[in-house]
C-alpha cells in the first residue's frame, strides 16, 4: 500500500506521517508538502531515515508536478492535508486561502481520477458548519448541519469539501471527508492559539486573548485525530462524511488559565486584545457517527494531552526558534503591535 499525504510537513500531516510509519510499517509514505510558512522541515527529521518514506517538495497547485509524481509513485490511496489554515491570515489575504484550498484540492483530484486510486480523503474542519451560539449548549455539529461558512478559511474549505461530493457524485471518485474540530500538539505552528500562548509565556510576554475570551473551542488531541482518519480510511466508506471531536469544549480564557498554571506563570500577562473579525462564537462536533461506524473514540484527555504539550514544547525550544525567527516576528508584529 502506497499512501500520499499531502502537507506532510505541517502540524497534523505530519503527526499522520508518523503514525504511519509506526502503526503501518508495510505501507509506503510519500509526503508532498511546498514548506510554506508553516512548515518546518526539521519536523521530518525523524521520518527521513526510514526507507519507506519520500518527501517530494511540491505545491498540490501545480499540475504538472503533482501528475509527474502520481506517474511514478502511483498512490493507492491520498490524504490531503495541504492547506493554508489560519483563520486570521485568511482575514488578511483571502486570495491564497482560494487557490491552496480550493484549486490545490482540484489539481489532486484530477491525478486520482488520471492515475486511479482507491480512496481520496479530505481533511477539512468544524468550522464548515459556521458557529454555534453560547446560550445553546444542547446544539452540536452533525453531518447534516448545513454549511454555513464565516471566514475566508472556512469558506474555502467548505468550497472543498462541496467539490470532493462533486467528484465522487459526478466521476465516482471514492472520496472521504472528514470535518475535525480545533486540534492540539507537538509540532504546531506558533500563530494558533495554544502554541502561541505557551510561547509567550515561556518567554514572559503577554499573551494576547481576543474579545472577553468566551469564545469556545472544542478540543482534541491530534494522534487521536490522526487515528480517525486512519478509521475512515480503514473502515469508512467512499461518499461519507465524518465529524471528529471529543466533546472537549473549553473557553479560551479557560485554556489560557491552564497554560499559564501549568508554567507557573502569572494570570497578569493576559492580554484582552481587539476581537477577530467575524470570530465564530462556539464550535462543537458530535462524533456519534464516527464512533458507532468506525469504532474509533479519541483517548487523550485534555488534562492530560495539554500537559503533554506544553511539556513537548519546553523539550522543543530549538524547534519553536526555528518558526518565530525571521517572518514569523513581522507576522507578528503586524497582527499584534497595534491590537490593544
Ligand atoms: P498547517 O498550516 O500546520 O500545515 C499545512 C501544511 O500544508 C504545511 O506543511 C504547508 O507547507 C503545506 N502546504 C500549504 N500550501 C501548500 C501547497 N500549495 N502545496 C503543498 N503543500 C502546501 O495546517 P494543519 O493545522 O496541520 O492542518 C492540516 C489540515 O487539517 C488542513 O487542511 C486544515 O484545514 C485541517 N484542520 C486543521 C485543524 C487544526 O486545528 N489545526 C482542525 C481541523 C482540520
Ligand atoms: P485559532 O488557534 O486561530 O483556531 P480557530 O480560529 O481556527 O479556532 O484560535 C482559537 C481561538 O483562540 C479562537 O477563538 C481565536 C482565539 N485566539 C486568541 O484569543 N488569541 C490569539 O492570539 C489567537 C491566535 C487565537
């Protein structure tokens, strides 16, 4: 078996990557990843000594290169996680968040129906589904919620998602889709807000919360995301949707107080900072589906998963200097300096 996973070099492909290469030892893995931004290539270190894994650098854009590598390694099956992925920037430039998502999505489904493949999976998000209101919380995510979309990032996976039924409906594509809520762990980019937090307070600086902080976001461990997608691809079935969540729901000044007292740090570095535009109020998954269809459950518990992120980040600093050096500071600089 020869697995394709896109955006291998990112957060959670390659936590995928490394699940694979412990979990399915017989498979093959390529990871095709440009290394935007986002990606840290050092992330693949460990990956790049087993014989059974090849990095391409490619963007999932160009048709071209994408078609000369299904040519030669001719994926059985494609998990995509090639994405631009951050909320904030896709307010700032939403016309990259269009051709990545969107056009990057197309261009891969086209090499699966040229070279033939037995399963394509789009990893997409909760947050096609929009928001949820605070003052409902018997309201969850199901996979008839409608797509209702608020910022350009969600819009623009929506619009992939819509285009994956589109294959399998009109080609007979057989195309999975998963919907994920907001993921933790090793190997995140420091912009999203759990990483973000640690960094800042490891580092005393103060720890921007946008709004009031009541907005609440649903977490989960992302090995346990990365088993729900191995579920679907092992057990799911082609033209299905999944939601994968844990009801983990938490506010983020909920999560920010649990960073700062598992460093040690003083509650005296939050920060109320100017709200995100459009900000979605509430996100949570029912993942009844996947757990009775695919038997899959996550098994991290918050409590535990974030202490063991925060301790992998203080065990990675050299990791977490390699993304906030460079472009990361004018990012920064540009977001934060002027959001009081
Ligand atoms: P990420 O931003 O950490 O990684 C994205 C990866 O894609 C990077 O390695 C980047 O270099 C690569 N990439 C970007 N544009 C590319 C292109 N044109 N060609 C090839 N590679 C390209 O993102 P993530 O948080 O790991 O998210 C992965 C996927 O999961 C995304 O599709 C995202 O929408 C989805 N998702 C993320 C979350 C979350 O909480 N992070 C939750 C649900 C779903
Ligand atoms: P984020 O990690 O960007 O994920 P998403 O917007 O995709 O859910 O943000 C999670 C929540 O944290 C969201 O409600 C916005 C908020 N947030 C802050 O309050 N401050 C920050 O600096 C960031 C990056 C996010």
């Amino acid at each position: 078996m020869t697995i394709l996973v896109t955006g291998g070099a990112g957060f959670i492909g390659s936590n995928f990557v490394y699940m694979l290469l412990e979990e399915r030892p017989d498979s093959k893995t390529i990871c095709v990843d440009e290394l935007t931004y986002a990606a840290n290539i050092h992330t693949l270190n460990d990956a790049m000594s087993y014989d059974n894994f090849v990095f391409y650098k490619e963007d999932i854009r160009n048709r071209e290169g994408i078609n000369e590598i299904f040519g030669k390694e001719h994926p059985d099956v494609v998990v995509n996680f090639a994405a631009e992925s951050h909320v904030d920037r896709s307010i700032e430039n939403p016309a990259i968040f269009l051709e990545t998502n969107i056009i990057g999505t197309a261009v891969l489904m086209d090499a699966c129906r040229k070279y033939g493949i037995e399963r394509f999976h789009q990893v997409s998000t909760d947050e096609v589904y929009g928001d949820l209101p605070l003052d409902r919380p018997d309201l969850f995510f199901r996979e008839d919620t409608p797509i209702h979309t608020s910022s350009p990032y969600s819009t623009s996976k929506a619009s992939a998602d819509l285009l994956a039924v589109a294959y399998h409906r009109t080609y007979g594509l057989p195309v999975t889709i998963s919907r994920c809520s907001n993921n933790y762990g090793p190997f995140q980019f420091p912009e999203k807000l759990i990483p973000l937090m640690i960094n800042n307070a490891i580092n005393d600086k103060p720890l921007p919360v946008y709004g009031e902080g009541m907005n609440v976001r649903d977490w989960l461990y992302v090995k346990d995301h990365c088993y729900g997608i191995l579920a679907v691809l092992e057990k799911g079935k082609a033209g299905e949707v999944y939601n994968l969540g844990g009801h983990n729901e938490k506010a983020n000044i909920e999560v920010v107080r649990i960073i700062l007292s598992e460093l040690g740090k003083p509650e005296t570095l939050i920060t109320y900072v100017t709200d995100r535009k459009g900000h979605d109020q509430r996100y949570a998954i029912d993942p009844s589906k996947a757990m009775t269809e695919l038997g899959w459950a996550p098994t991290t518990m918050f409590r535990d998963g974030i202490k063991l992120t925060i301790q992998w980040y203080k065990d990675h600093m050299d990791w977490m200097q390699e993304c906030t050096s460079g472009d990361y500071l004018k990012y920064y600089e540009k977001m934060y300096g002027n959001r009081q």
